[in-house]
C-alpha cells in the first residue's frame, strides 16, 4: 500500500496514450496518485508510469484489464484499493471508436462499442460506489459532442456515447450527495487514429468559433476542474468544443 494514504487517488481507463495519457499527466501534476489502467498498450503504459513515478516515487500503479470483461472489473477496483488504500477519483476514458454504416452493423460490432463507451463505465462505477462514497468522491465520463448530434456513419457509437451521457445525468441524481458525477464532451481534439478520416477538416475548424482544434490539455483541464474545483457541479457534460455545437 501506498505510504502516503492522505493523496487522493484517481484511476484512469485507457490512460497508456493519447487524451487519456494527458489526463493522467494532469491528475498527477495536481497532486493525485494515479491508477493507470490500458488493455494493449503495454509499452506506453510502462513509459507513462515511469515517467510519473520519476517525478513522484510510489505514485502510480499499472493495471491491465480488458473492461469488456464485466466480471473483471470488481478485481480491477480491488487491485486499486489495495495499492493505495482509497479511490477519490474515477475517470472513464477509454473508448473504441470506428464506422458501422447501416447494413453493415454485427453484433460484435454492437458489443464492441456498448462494452467501452457504455457498459464498463457504469459497472466500474457500480464496483467503485463504496469507495469512492467513502472518499465524497467524483466520476469524469469522457463523452463527445456527438452523443446528441449526428455523425454519419457511426450509428453504434453515436448510440454507445449517448447511452454514457444519460448515464452520467441519471447517475447523478443516485449517487448523490456522497459521489458527484459529470462529463466533458470534446469536439476535435485529436484526429482519430482509426474512424472517421476527417477529410474535411478544414471545414470542420471553419465552424468552428474558436478557429482552432482543441488539444488534449484542453481536455485534461475540464476533468481536472470537474473532479477538484466544482464541489456544487454534478450531472453535467461540459462541451470541451471551441463552440462548435453552437452551430446550427
């Protein structure tokens, strides 16, 4: 166990690379010990805790699990618990995202993108609850823009993502006052490294007010403000978009 029980603790789903990498980096540099959860980036991950523990020895624990897995997740928050003794903080990161055109559509498609961006997030809760009741804690969903807008093409992950969004609202309204519960919903922030090509991507940044693409600290820095700096927000999804939904 850690030996410095009085830091809070946050895991993070999907945290070897891209955003969810970044939101580690952020949590940590705030002062959080992090749980550093990935499935297949073994490397990455290895790389992110090392670097991490440089700047703090004994602050990061490494777990890999599949979160498809549902009967693996109570262990996942058990292996957490009793490295660091308590769990302050749930980020639910990771996300399989790619097209499923209608007529295309196969169960394992279905099950895929419902595992990830529907169906673990609420059971890692589930198992988390007495934890992070324990702790008045607080839960991040990363949902996107896209779980009340269209997005041709992706009919089953505009669904999955949805699905997270209610969740975070409904959830909010259970889990209070004890655990606070919300979401940050990023538009473009990294071009996806499968998915949608984004060919128009200047077309895209023109609708957007802001002008630009976000950036993973973008990001970062609304889960930090959700889990630490808003003790009165709860069942909300912030828009981490440049005002881009503001657009008809």
């Amino acid at each position: 166990m850690s030996t410095e029980p009085s830091r809070p603790v946050a895991l993070v789903t999907g945290a070897a690379r891209r955003v969810g990498a970044t939101i580690a980096r952020t949590l940590h540099a705030a002062g959080y010990d992090i749980a550093l959860h990935h499935r297949h980036s073994a490397g990455e991950a290895a790389a992110l805790r090392a670097q991490l523990e440089r700047e703090r020895p004994g602050s990061t624990l490494g777990v890999q699990v599949d979160l498809a897995a549902i009967e693996h997740l109570p262990a996942l928050i058990e292996d957490v618990l009793a490295h660091f003794g308590r769990l302050d903080a749930l980020v639910n990161n990771a996300s399989a995202f790619y097209p499923t055109p209608i007529g295309s559509v196969t169960p394992t498609h279905w099950n895929e993108l419902f595992a990830s961006n529907a169906q673990a997030p609420f059971f890692l809760v589930q198992a988390a609850l007495p934890a992070l009741r324990a702790a008045r804690g607080a839960i991040v969903n990363l949902v996107d823009i896209y779980a009340e807008r269209a997005l041709a093409g992706h009919p089953v992950y505009v669904m999955a993502k949805a699905a997270l969004a209610a969740m975070t609202r409904t959830l909010a309204q259970d889990l209070a006052p004890e655990v606070r519960i919300n979401g940050v919903a990023p538009g473009a922030v990294l071009w996806p490294a499968e998915g949608k090509d984004y060919d128009d991507r200047a077309a895209l940044l023109a609708r957007t007010p802001l002008g630009r693409a976000g950036t993973p600290e973008d990001v970062a820095s609304a889960v930090l403000w959700l889990l630490r700096d808003a003790p009165f927000v709860t069942g909300q999804i912030i828009r981490v978009d440049g005002g881009r939904t503001l657009a008809v």
